[in-house]
C-alpha cells in the first residue's frame, strides 16, 4: 500500500495506467459541492493522454440526465465516459448475456433506465407505463395472469419510487412462469438512497421483495459486484493490469476493483477513513488524502 | 408418530389435551371448498367440552372479517377463537412486549391491521391513512424527516397491497432514528400470498425493504415463528403440555407446535404429502389423512 501524499509519485502513477476510474461521490464532489483539486487531476491526467471513465450505482438517472451534475460542477466529461449501473445493467444483458433481440425486458424502475435500453435497442414494457403505476386496495390477479406477454425474456429491478404491488406483482409472475425463461438482474444492490437530510430506502432494498418472493438470485450488475467491471473493460476494451479504480468506498469502490483484477486507490475525501482498511479487511493499493492532495 | 386412521384413537386425543389448534386453509377448508368432515369433527370435540382456536397469518383482514369465510362455510365461531398474526402482533407488542399506551405504532399494513390494534387500544398512525398513500414520481425527502412524530415507539409491517415509497420512507426513518426506540415487527414472514389463479408477493417479501434498508431484524410473529403461540398460550392461559396444533405445512404449522412445546397433528389433506415429513426433517407427533378420517 503506497501513501501517494507521501511518495508524490504522479507520475509513475502515469507510467502504469492507461484508464482511471473514477467513483464520483467521495471523489470528485460531496453532494453539490466540489472536492478542492478533483477536476484539476482530471484535467491533468486527460492532457497525459490517460483515458477517464466515471463509474456510479446511479441507476434512476440515464447518463444524459446524469452527466448534467458533470456540466454543473463544470467537468467537461462526454457521455460515454460515464458508465451508470443503469447503463452498465443494459449492457451486460445485451452482450454478456446475449440477450436476443426480439426478446422484451420488464422494466422495474425509472425513465433513466428506460432510456438506457433504448439506447442499446432492447426492447422493453413496464417500468414508467401509467398501466403498471397504479395504486389501488383490490388487484386483478387474473388480469395480471391473463396480460402476461410471452415475449418477456428478462425482469431488470433498478431503484424504483413509484415501486407498487402491481409492478411487483407482474415482474414475479414473469420470474416464477413455467414457460418462459427470465433472466433475473438487480442494477444494484445498495441498501440505502443517501440525501442531504439522511438516508432513505436504496435500490437493493425496494427489489428485494422479488428476491423473496420468486425465490431466485438476481445478477447484481452495480459496484461493489463483478458485472459492471466486466463491461467497462468489454465494452471499452481495457486491459485490468493498466486500468486504476479511485474510489472513497472499501467496501463498494476498492472491492469493486478488486473483484475485477484491477488496481485501487482510496481517497479519504468521501465515507472511509484510514482506520477502517484494518477493519473491513480490504487493502487498496494506494491511499491517499484526496484527488488534490496527489499531482 | 401416531397414524390416526390406523389406531383410531379419537377417544385419547380427547383425553389428551383440552385445546385445539387449527390452521384454516388446507385443514378446514380449500380455498372456497369445505374438506369433507371438518365442521363435524369441530362439532365433536367441542361437544367434547373442548377449546378451540383457530390461527392463521392472514393479516390484511381483521378477525371480525375473516370470520365471515367461516360463516359462508357454515362454521360456527367467535371473534374470540380466531387468532390471526395481525391480531397476535398487537397482543405480541401490549403484552409481551408492554409497550406504553402513550406511544403510537406506525403502521405499513391494510385496514385490518389497524382494527385489531384499535381493538387492543393501541394509538396508531400510517396504514390506510391517505396522506400515506400517494404514487409520486417526487418524494419530499426533508418533509418526511420533519413530520416523524416523536411518539411513534414501534414499526408494524404487514401484508400492504398500497406499499409505496413514502411509506417505507416513513417507516424507515422511524426504524433508524438515534432518538426513538422503536421496535420493529413483521406480522409474518410468508414469502408468497396464494390465489386461486397463482401465488404473489407475500408479506414477508413485500416489509423485506424494511429489514435490508435498515440492517435491524424484526420479530415476526406469524407461523412458523414462537411468538404467535407464546401470544395465544398467555392470554388464554393454556398449558402446552394440553394443546394440540393440526396443520396441513409443516414447515410452518407443524414447526410453530414444536416450537412452542405444544403436541402436533400433520393433515394430509392440503400441502404435504407424506413423503415430505422425512425430506423436510420435521417430524408431527400424529398423522391424520384428514380430519374427515379421525373421528
């Protein structure tokens, strides 16, 4: 583990990686406020020629609507720098999975994740039809059975604040039929939805009624899980030994890389501090104060 | 393990015990179909001058409502004699765990939640309440942390076909304040809720949020779990050396006998079959084809 405060080693850091990625909360930003130094070491290892890819749980957004926080705080990142779970979560089924594309996805979740299979072509029902966005005390079973549609091929649950037992109630009956075979993924799994006056239910948590009631294990696609790595370095064609995870998080970030055979870097401008690495066990490569504190 | 039908021996179950507990679907009934020699066999022990109770998860009804589907099949019962988990967890959280009569319940639950916790004279907020029940693409996250009303001391989550974000908002926010102490209690945990055109998302699946968002385990009181019998054990002062449970699951009712010391009867006449009692390792004290088949 190298203190990069210490060692001031930017540029060997520019000798051995190709790819940053970057976490953004914790990272870049905290909240609506930037981290002194972030967008400096981003303008700075882009002019070294490194490429940058930004890496988030946000599954209720799709990259467009997210990127709009980049302009905001005045980063200049295009979209395809961005890899969302939401994004990531549309990938993985296209390419890893193979979905094929006369197949349809029943959408639990937002117009970010909608937007997101649009955009790799996948076909899809539910998510924010008014059909499905009911709430009412008497449900149709029968009708639910009846409107079940055949060409159904995979359940995607991503964080959902109009989640209600009808949506449910489709998307277990598409995981529990006999007839067809549904993939089952999770865009996320984090418990919590964090705001500025606390924390609130988080993706992970609104999907897990599925879960239980289907009796089946989603593929989490989002940090800290192997999925969305594995489509970053698919889809952009990185190699793992030169490609560095930055993140503000053991637990998601750094285990995230890990999983995927890359090399970590925690900053302590975000959640963790120094004394957690011994008590959650997971050793980032390198440490350091924040992005700032580096070049 | 006693076979019924083989040794007859209706006569010392009489003499056995003085109370009888009847699981409902599957025992007394199929869906709307009555199983042949159930109401006779009720009218035979309570000639018999015996107690009965009947107990069931159901918790979206109250016991006032449920008892209609044993007037409709011909039964005669009293309110008094059905214990149902919505009924058990306010007797579970005023008696077992004495909770004060100046705080209030949130409840995530239907109308008949909110009956028998009036019925036990419990202040109660949440629930069916409308202000509860809205479909919002927008939730006011800082309006939630400050309506929470100081006096809410516990978290009921049952069955809730109007589950909705805010409520679990709500719900969560009580369970994870530094400053109350609030309890948290599951009706039940059943995974799935049988209809006659399939299975749905049960209550156990539906309050899962609430457990994984905020890392606390709730107390369930419903079937298979001990405190629905330490419930009707206490208040109406029975000794489970003199009670039998008869049920058609047995890994919830004839699991929620054993643990609660009390003897058990497997039914054949609903969900398991014979051959279960060894793959599954629970083993009924006796086994009746049905209660048409005992006396």
């Amino acid at each position: 583990m190298h203190h990069l405060p210490d060692l001031a080693q930017f540029k060997k850091l520019l000798d051995k990686f190709d790819t940053f990625l970057f976490d953004c909360d914790g990272v870049l930003w905290r909240g609506n406020e930037l981290i002194p130094g972030s967008k400096e070491f981003v303008d700075k290892i882009r002019k070294a020629g490194k490429d940058v890819i930004f890496v988030t749980n946000n599954a209720s957004n799709s990259r467009n609507q997210y990127k709009q926080k980049f302009d905001q705080l005045g980063f200049k990142v295009d979209v395809d720098e961005i890899f969302s779970s939401a994004y990531a979560s549309a990938v993985y089924l296209k390419y890893n999975l193979k979905f094929p594309s006369d197949k349809k996805v029943f959408v639990v979740g937002m117009s970010g994740l909608e937007e997101e299979l649009d955009s790799e072509g996948i076909k899809r029902i539910g998510g924010t039809d008014p059909a499905y966005n009911k709430l009412a005390p008497h449900v149709n079973f029968k009708e639910i059975k009846q409107n079940l549609d055949k060409d159904v091929g995979a359940v995607i649950a991503g964080f959902d604040i109009m989640l209600n037992y009808t949506k449910l109630s489709y998307a277990h009956s598409y995981l529990t039929s006999p007839e067809h075979d549904v993939k089952f993924i999770f865009t996320n799994d984090d418990s919590t939805f964090p705001q500025a006056c606390g924390v609130f239910p988080g993706s992970g948590a609104m999907s897990s009624p599925l879960a239980v009631s289907s009796k089946r294990t989603p593929i989490v696609v989002g940090k800290p899980n192997a999925p969305m790595l594995e489509c970053i370095l698919k889809k952009k064609q990185l190699k793992p030994e030169r490609t560095l995870m930055i993140g503000d998080r053991l637990n998601t970030d750094i285990a995230f890389g890990q999983h995927g055979n890359v090399k970590t870097m925690l900053v302590l401008s975000g959640v963790c501090k120094k004394e957690d690495i011994i008590g959650e066990g997971i050793y980032p490569d390198y440490i350091a104060h924040s992005l700032g504190h580096i070049h």
